[in-house]
C-alpha cells in the first residue's frame, strides 16, 4: 500500500462538499503551495520558521535538490542570506519573496538544459513540446540506467524506468504490450538491442496513447456528465467533480502541486477551460504522478535502511516474479523461494519469527518495503551466524595449534 501521509493539505485538499473551494485554490495553487507547505511545517502557527525547517520546505517544493547537488548548496545559500529576527527565525514572507527568486532562477537554468537536449538528440518541436515538462527529469533518469554512458538502453533497463516513471505494470498482459512497444521502437535504432534518449521518449509516447485509448470511453462519459451547457469544454470546477469520482484528488502537498502544475500546462492558452483530449491527458500524468510518488518513497525508504538504488531494483524484480497473482503482497512461501534465489540458507522457524516482526498487522503478508525491511533482518541475521562459525573455526585453529606446542 503506498505510505501513509501526514502532510494532507488541511485547506485545500479535494472534499466531496467543498468542490467549489477547490476549483478556485487549484486554479492558484502553483502561487499558493509555499502557504500551504508552510502550514504544515509552522505548526504552532508562529508565522516563522528556523533555517532547517525552511530547507525542509524547499524539499516539499521540490526546489532544495539532493544532499550535495549544486541545486541543494545555492538553496541553502539563499537561506543563509535571509532576513532573519533576534532568535534565528525566518517569516513567511520573507521566505516567500526568496522562493519566488530561487524558482524563477531554476526556470531560467532548466530552459537552457531542456534545449541543450533538444539539440543534442534531434528532438522534434512536437516532441519537446509534449516532454518538455518531464525532459529533465526522464534524461535524468535515462542516464542513471545508462552505466556504460553509450547513450543507449536494453530492453530490462528500459523497463526499470517505465516502472520509476509510473509505467508499472504487474499484469502479465501489459507487460507482454510493453515489450511489443519496446521491439517496434528497438527495430528503428541503429542498435540492434537498445534505444536511445529519443526511442525512449517515442515509448512513452505510445504506451500513454495506448491507455489514454483504454481510459476514454470512462472519461468521455464523465467529461458529457460534467459539461452542462454542451460547449465540448469544462472548467477548472468541473474538472475537479471528476478528479474526485474517479478517485484522483491529491493527498498531500506534493500530489497537490503536481496537479496544479499539469493544470497549468495543459491550460496553453489560460482560457481556464479543458476538452476531452486534454482531460484525458490530465488523467493519465495524473496517475503516472501518484505511482512515480510511490515510488520514489520506497526508494527513499530503502536508503534509509542502506539498501543501494540497485540492490532496491534487483530485489523489485524478484518481488515481482515471485508475486504471480499481482497483489502486490507476498507470504512466508512467497519468500522462501526469495531466500533460495539469493541462495540465503535459514530454517523456516526463524524465518517465521523474522517475518512476524515486520508484519505488525498480523495478515500473514508483506507489501515491497516491508519484504525489503525482511531481507534486510534475514540478511544480518545470517552475517551474525556466519561471523560466529567463522569466528568457531579461528578459535578451533588456535585450540589446535596450542595443543600441538603443548
């Protein structure tokens, strides 16, 4: 299941009685979030905020970058030059004007990157159009995969970041089509196993054509339910209504901004209004977004218990075979044959007593952290054991070699 978040926006989250409140702070909200990141962290309602507190705002915002990235070191050097009262302290409005600057510079600095790649790949004007918003972000991602830096993916790193993405996918069908989006991609490279930056970007393309198409006739009866007067559009307000039947309204500060950001880009011409097709686009990022929030939280989770970026791939990956029915949930069985992939050696009581220790609700079953947070026990249990017998055979050694002298 994914995490259970605490920072739910406590005024502007979707409420199925408040759907007018909502259309107006979604229609603001790239210009509201800082308020309502602040809300939650300010929770004593001082109006101000210690510097640790303000770069963990920045995080929220998704404007702080990574721990020693240049992004997260001029972050907290505009902290550092902030106006601050007698006891250390930051107002609101203060950190406001600074964030405003600071994304306003991180604009400037994306427009030459994002165009850097469009000239570098041959990306299409149409393209870069349709990726522009996410072009940093998938090159990103896309160069992380690419270890040998040949500028090229095969097909199981291509779709370790369809997964990274919001692309993934337990049904075998869909994995089945996938690969078929891969091979008719695959065939046009001049690679006869891998694709490039901009076959990755057609990929994408494709796999979203093919569910927007799945999702339509859904959508297009809810876009004519919405749409009251017949005009073949809807606005911000009516958009919300269904965001909400469908069961897409954002949960926390991120999800918010998420979609107040696919708001605005898909609104070209500020009209404030929507059609199906871009409804349906809506949609789709939409649910792409809550997955890649998922993910990026069990990734963050499996670092914090010093598991690598990789190791956390590799492990994903079996969890997915040994998971056959695509309940996203795994039993002692189910991790036994983990056990036995790894070629980890423990007997099953041990096993079930380890087991039992992570799963807190007593079902019997493990999502993905949770079997990794086992992995991790069975990994120590079974170094201890084995530091012991190491440690036994040494001391037989000595044992032996004393007796010999004596």
């Amino acid at each position: 299941p994914p995490p259970q978040r605490t920072t739910v926006m406590p005024s502007t989250t979707f409420s199925r009685g408040r759907v007018a409140g909502v259309s107006t702070a979604m229609a603001s909200a790239v210009s509201g979030q800082p308020h309502a990141a602040w809300t939650v962290l300010d929770t004593d309602d001082h109006g101000s905020l210690p510097m640790a507190s303000l770069i963990r705002l920045l995080e929220d915002l998704e404007l702080a970058g990574t721990v020693g990235s240049s992004e997260r070191l001029e972050a907290e050097a505009m902290v550092s030059e902030l106006l601050q009262d007698e006891v250390g302290l930051i107002s609101f409005h203060e950190a406001e004007f600074a964030i405003e600057q600071f994304r306003q510079h991180n604009r400037s600095v994306s427009r030459r990157k994002e165009h850097d790649i469009q000239k570098r790949y041959h990306i299409s004007d149409s393209t870069f159009k349709q990726f522009r918003p996410q072009l940093l972000w998938l090159y990103e991602i896309f160069t992380n995969l690419d270890e040998d830096e040949s500028g090229l993916l095969d097909e199981q790193k291509v779709m370790e970041l369809l997964a990274e993405i919001g692309f993934e996918k337990s049904d075998e069908a869909d994995k089945k089509l996938q690969k078929q989006v891969f091979m008719q991609v695959q065939k046009l490279s001049e690679d006869p196993d891998r694709v490039s930056f901009p076959g990755l970007l057609d990929i994408v393309r494709k796999l979203r054509h093919i569910e927007m198409a799945g999702k339509e006739e859904e959508v297009a009866a809810y876009f004519n339910a919405f749409d009251f007067d017949r005009s073949g559009s809807i606005d911000v307000k009516q958009c919300c209504g269904i965001l909400i039947r469908i069961g897409m309204q954002p949960k926390s500060v991120k999800e918010q901004g998420g979609i107040a950001q696919l708001f605005e880009e898909l609104d070209e011409n500020g009209s404030g209004t929507f059609v199906l097709e871009e409804l349906l686009m809506m949609i789709q990022r939409i649910g792409e977004q809550q997955m890649q929030i998922n993910r990026q939280w069990e990734n963050q989770q499996a670092a914090l218990l010093g598991i690598s970026r990789k190791k956390t791939a590799d492990l994903r990956r079996a969890f997915q075979v040994l998971d056959t029915t695509g309940s996203g949930v795994l039993g002692v069985p189910e991790v036994e044959r983990a056990l036995a992939l790894l070629n980890w050696r423990m007997p099953l009581p041990t096993l079930q007593r380890l087991f039992d220790e992570i799963d807190e609700d007593e079902s019997g079953q493990l999502n993905f952290l949770q079997f990794l947070k086992l992995m991790q026990k069975v990994k120590e249990d079974i170094t201890a054991k084995n530091m012991i017998e190491e440690s036994k055979k040494k001391q037989a050694v000595l044992v032996g070699a004393l007796a010999a002298q004596a």
